[in-house]
C-alpha cells in the first residue's frame, strides 16, 4: 500500500487513489485528475496533508507537481 494511503488512513483522512487503473492513464490526464482533487478540497475547505515532512518531496513526483500547482495559483498553505 503506498505510503500516502497508509498516512490517510491513520489520520482518518480521504486520499485519491485509482489503484492500477491509474497506470491506464497519460501523464497529462494523471496531472489533471489530481488538480481536479486538489480544486475539490479546496472548494470544499478541506485540509491537505502532505504524506511525507515538506523538506522529503522531491520535485520530480507527482505531490511535487502538486505543490507547485498549488502555490503557483491562488492557493497558499495556512
């Protein structure tokens, strides 16, 4: 189970996961679905948990590709 789901789960929190229908997609749709979840969370004012301490993501990943979505637009960590 990947990290990220294992961190959700303990927290009690939701997580976007495909399993293996994930790897059906492009890299393009992969990168578009996660910033529809990123959008859907912060419509709905839910909180983002990073899976790993914010120093340990490397920019080459896709929670990488997350933050910078994240702080290039209008959206700012609290």
């Amino acid at each position: 189970m990947a990290r990220r789901v294992v961190t959700a789960l303990r927290a009690g929190a939701s997580y976007f996961d495909l399993g293996d229908a994930w790897n059906s997609f492009a890299p393009n749709q992969q990168l578009a679905a996660n910033q529809h979840v990123l959008d859907t969370a912060i419509a709905n004012r839910d909180t983002i948990r990073l899976p790993v301490p914010f120093t340990e993501i490397r920019p080459d990943t896709y929670t990488g590709a997350e933050l910078r979505y994240l702080f290039q637009g209008v959206h700012r960590p609290r």
